[in-house]
C-alpha cells in the first residue's frame, strides 16, 4: 500500500505561481509513473501532468509551457511547479500514483487533494 499527501495548494492572484508537493509513503518501491489530476467545480477530473520512471513527462494542453512537473525518487515525492496561474487553473490538485507488485500486478493510489484557488 501507498499513502500520497499533497501539500502546497492556496490562494493566489492570476499570474502568480504555486509549487505543489506530493510525498508517497509505504510500499513506495513499487511506484512507477506519478503525476497530477484537478477537478474543478461542475467538471470533470482531467490529466494535468505525469512522468514515468526515468521518462519525460507529458502534459495537457492548457498548461503546456506553464506548469513543469518533476520527481525526486530518492525523497519519494512529485512536484508540479505552476507559473502564471489562471483562474481557470482554480481546482482541487490530486497526486496520482501507478504502481506495480512484486507478481506484475498494475495498480494505482490517489492523494487526498489539496486545493488550488486563483483570483482575477
């Protein structure tokens, strides 16, 4: 089993920038690829950034060139770094974990969110 505890979220004014941490814990050697979800008000939970094991990370569209997503394994902890923030980045920001067992099997762990609230 994997805990993820996000922290970092908070209020900021558009253009500004935010650094979310996501620290795992418990069988972290079995964590492959991690990565950041938001869901905000009335939609959908949506991809925002991931990165695998030694790969690159992938990004959506709508953050592209603004957030970077990074990984300390020695620490056991995932960051996304948020410049200029928009308001419509406002969301609840879940880590996300794919893990794999000692026999192969995939599966996942989600953090408990922490939310992010950009004003005009």
């Amino acid at each position: 089993q994997v805990q993820l505890v996000e922290s970092g979220g908070g209020l900021v004014q558009a253009g500004g920038s935010l650094r979310l941490s996501c620290a795992a814990s418990g069988s972290t050697f079995a964590i492959n690829g991690m990565g950041w979800y938001r869901q905000a008000p009335g939609k959908q939970r949506e991809l925002v950034a991931a990165i695998a094991s030694g790969g690159g990370p992938n990004y959506a569209d709508s953050v592209r060139g603004r957030f970077t997503i990074s990984r300390d394994s020695t620490k056991n902890t995932v960051y996304l770094q948020m410049n200029s923030l928009k308001p419509e980045d406002t969301a609840d920001y879940y880590c996300h974990a794919d893990l794999r067992g000692i026999a192969g099997d995939e599966y996942e762990s989600w953090g408990q969110g922490t939310q992010v609230t950009v004003s005009s």
